[in-house]
C-alpha cells in the first residue's frame, strides 16, 4: 500500500506559484496512477490531476486546466503539482494519492494522507 507524504503548502499571493511534493513510500509506486485532489474550506473533496505511472498521460480538472502541471520521478518515488497563476478559490488541503476507478472521482487506493495546506491570499 503507497503512503503518501505530501510537503511544499503554505501561503502564497494571488497570480503567485507554488509546487508541492509527494513522496509515495511502499507498494508498488512505479505501476500506480497517481493523484493530487483537494478539500476547500467548506467544501467537499475534489479531483484535482491525475498522472499515469509511465507519465505519458495526464487530466485535470477543469478548474486547475493551463495553469497546473503533475509530475513524477519514478526513480525518486516522487509526485509534484506545479500552480501557478493562483487565486484564492485554490486554497484548500491538498492530498496526493493513487486513484482507483476512472479519474476524475475521488475514489483512492488505500487512505489519505494528512495534506499540505495551500492559502492564496488575494
């Protein structure tokens, strides 16, 4: 079962950038889809990327679409989440996690970790 660690939150102007980390530890990293989903304040969680274990395909969310980029580094077991041109409708937790069914839902592969906050201050 992976693990996920994710890091890189805190708080960051509107029109600002930021990447987070996940660092998936266990299971079998190198053969899972991976994911970054989100809860906002109030809000129920959300799909945010997905990304496959090769890295040949990606899907976002429509929200987040030409403005964030998944990635990974098998080598490291290693997921990022590029954001730029934030705005403060992005601020939530944001999880990262193998998904399970068609992306898009938030249906996962075993638990969620604890997140990293992001807050986009306008």
């Amino acid at each position: 079962q992976v693990q996920p660690i994710e890091s890189g939150g805190g708080l960051v102007q509107a029109g600002g950038s930021m990447r987070l980390s996940c660092a998936a530890s266990g299971g079998a990293f190198t053969r899972l889809a991976m994911g970054w989903f989100r809860q906002g304040p109030g809000k129920e969680r959300e799909f945010v990327a997905a990304i496959s274990w090769v890295g040949s395909s990606t899907r976002y969310s429509d929200s987040v679409k030409g403005r964030f980029t998944i990635s990974r580094d098998n080598d490291k077991n290693m997921v990022y989440l590029q954001m730029n041109s934030l705005k403060p409708e992005d601020t939530a937790v944001y999880y990262c996690a193998p998904p399970q069914g068609p992306w898009g839902t938030t249906q996962i592969l075993g638990s969620w970790g604890q997140g990293t906050q992001v807050t986009v201050s306008s």
